[in-house]
C-alpha cells in the first residue's frame, strides 16, 4: 500500500461545461472546499486538492452570477478545448438545457 496522501498529488484538474446558475454554484463549490490554498483540502491530509482549470461558455463577454478566479480558471467557448486538453482530468457537466456541441 502507497504511503502517498492526498495533499502530497498534484490537483485533479476538472473541465468543466457550463456557466450558467448551476455551473456557478459547482465552481464555488469546488473551489471553495477544494481548490484554493485556504480551502479544506489544502489543510487535510485525506482530501485531493482540485482545481477547475476551464469552464466552457456559450458567451465570454456575458456577465457571470460568480467571480472566476481568473489566476486558475480559463473560460472558452470551443468545447473542444475541454475535451482534447489532456491535462485535464476530469469533465464535469452541469446542463441545464441542451448545448450545441
């Protein structure tokens, strides 16, 4: 058994598509919990830091209902760079209606 604990792996990486309202409520979540040097992961030993390195948007210019750490987080409009980014290791997908992929 590996002596590894989570605060020793590097950050999982999620992709993330979608913005909107729920999209917002997840990024705040994780990177709240997760994802920051002050968040709950960061001080426990047991809980992987995570990260949400991309966030798919139909509109950049659109005003958000949630603040993007900007220093962690890209937002983009071609899903694809979500999809084919292999430092990504993780996608998650908070539709709330359809998207035109």
């Amino acid at each position: 058994m590996s002596s590894l604990t989570a605060a020793a792996l590097r950050p999982l990486r999620i992709g993330m598509i979608g913005g909107g309202t729920v999209g917002g409520g997840v990024y705040d979540i994780i990177m709240g919990r997760l994802g920051g040097s002050k968040s709950e992961a960061a001080a426990s030993s047991t809980t992987r830091q995570c990260v949400i390195t991309k966030i798919c948007v139909r509109d950049l210019a659109k005003s958000r209902s949630f603040h993007v750490d900007e220093t962690k987080t890209t937002l983009v409009t071609d899903v694809n760079s979500i999809l084919d980014d292999n430092s990504i290791d993780l996608g998650k997908f908070p539709f709330r209606r359809e998207m035109d992929v």
